[in-house]
C-alpha cells in the first residue's frame, strides 16, 4: 500500500478544514499562560481600556471595519472570534458637536445607573428624541462593547457595537441562551450590511452568526479564561472608553 500518497491526501483534508474555519488549537489563550503573560509584559501596571486595539465602527454605510495591526490600519470585511464578555456602556455630552477623544459628561457602565449613582431609566437624557429633537435619538449614546478573542492573540479586541446595532447583538446572545449556550462556548463571526436611516443616512447594521462550536474542554477554558481576564479589567476600575463622540 502507498502510504506516501495517503498521507498526502489525509494532509490535504487537514489543512482544507483548517482553512474553512479557525480551529481552536489557534486560540492561543485556551492553550498558553496567557494571563501570567499580560501581566508580565505590562510589569503589573492597571489594564487600562485605552491599552486595548479597538475596531472602529466605519460611518457612512461602509461594510469594511478598520482594525489596528503592526503595521498600520487594516481593512477586514468580518470579524471572526469567541466572544469572552461584554458590557453596555453609554455616555452623554452636553455639547452638541463634541470632538473625538472628548470625555463625556455623564457616563455608565452598564446603561443602568450613572457615575453619580442615578438611574439612567429616569434621566431625560435617555428619552427618545433628547438629541435634537428632529430625530429619535437619544442625548445619552448608548453601546455595547465585546471583548473579542481573535486567533492567534491572547489580547482581546474591542468592539464597539453601536445603538443602531445593540439589538440585533442581544437577539443573537438570547437564541444562544435558549439552547443553553454560553457566549463565550462558540465562535463568532461579526459582518456589517449597509443601511439607510429614516432620515435617508447610511449607516452599517451589525450581523451575528455562531460559525462554529467549542468542544466541552476549550469552552471551559475560554469560560474560565474570560472570568479572570475580566476580574483583571475591572480590578483597575477604570472608565469605559468612548472613541466616538459624535
């Protein structure tokens, strides 16, 4: 029997379903001390939340995310990775034409209660139409943002879903919770379609697709992973970041 050329054929097969979807094995974090790594290489400093690589959410109905890489901005049509958490920022400023990098006048963590300890249900900033009164947006922007981990990094990614988008992104997490899945135990692939507001804009709705299933052993270790990464985040107990203002 040729086992050189069964060998070669097996070989094929592998790298073809290798090629098709991230294997967990790329997962660097699921199968390193990644933890003890990010805390050397940051000498034990505080993980501040502008430490982190963010996707840019692109304007104007563009379907392409803008992601910060060695070498400059790259282009990237999808986003493929597990999802270890997410919070639901939101923040208010009280100029009308606030510039990038601006910090925000009233901020929450997690759109429910404000810095100042009020609830964010109750403030006027939060009704429909507060922005400027010719739209139903609201004054106080609201967010999400997803701690993505690509393959072959053990730093999660930031991604920032807008308002336009917070939805979709929670339908997406309730289907997975009625077939009693955690966010964290699948891999998820993140596209953008373009869009038309009521107002005749074009903006980029979020889509969300499960694309693969993590085995009972690496959903554990990305669950796991998840929790003490995000112990590790908010033990600085720093401020969410907002990098558009507008």
């Amino acid at each position: 029997m040729d086992t050189t050329n069964l060998k070669t054929r097996m070989n094929t097969k592998v790298q073809a379903l290798s090629e098709r979807e991230p294997g967990t094995s790329q997962y660097l974090a699921l199968t390193s001390n990644a933890l003890e790594l990010i805390q050397e290489n940051l000498k034990h400093q505080p993980l501040s939340f502008h430490l982190f690589d963010m996707a840019k959410s692109p304007s104007g109905g563009s379907t392409v995310f803008s992601v910060p890489g060695l070498s400059g901005e790259e282009a990237e049509k999808e986003l493929t990775g597990i999802i270890l958490d997410y919070t639901t920022p939101r923040a208010y400023w009280a100029t009308s034409d606030p510039v990038e990098g601006m910090p925000p006048t009233c901020l929450s963590k997690d759109s429910l209660v404000s810095q100042d300890g009020k609830a964010c249900a109750h403030c006027p900033f939060n009704d429909f139409g507060s922005k400027d009164g010719e739209s139903p947006a609201k004054a106080c922007k609201e967010s999400v943002l997803l701690f993505l981990l690509r393959p072959g990094s053990v730093f999660p990614l930031l991604v920032r879903v807008p308002v336009t988008s917070k939805k979709i992104f929670l339908k997406y997490t309730t289907r997975l919770i009625s077939r009693m899945t955690p966010l964290s135990s699948v891999v998820t692939r993140i596209t953008l379609e373009k869009a038309t507001s009521r107002e005749g804009k074009p903006y980029a709705l979020f889509h969300f697709d499960a694309v693969q299933t993590l085995d009972q052993g690496n959903a554990a270790k990305a669950r796991e992973f998840g929790r003490q990464f995000m112990e590790f985040v908010n033990a600085a107990d720093v401020e969410p970041v907002f990098t558009q203002a507008s």
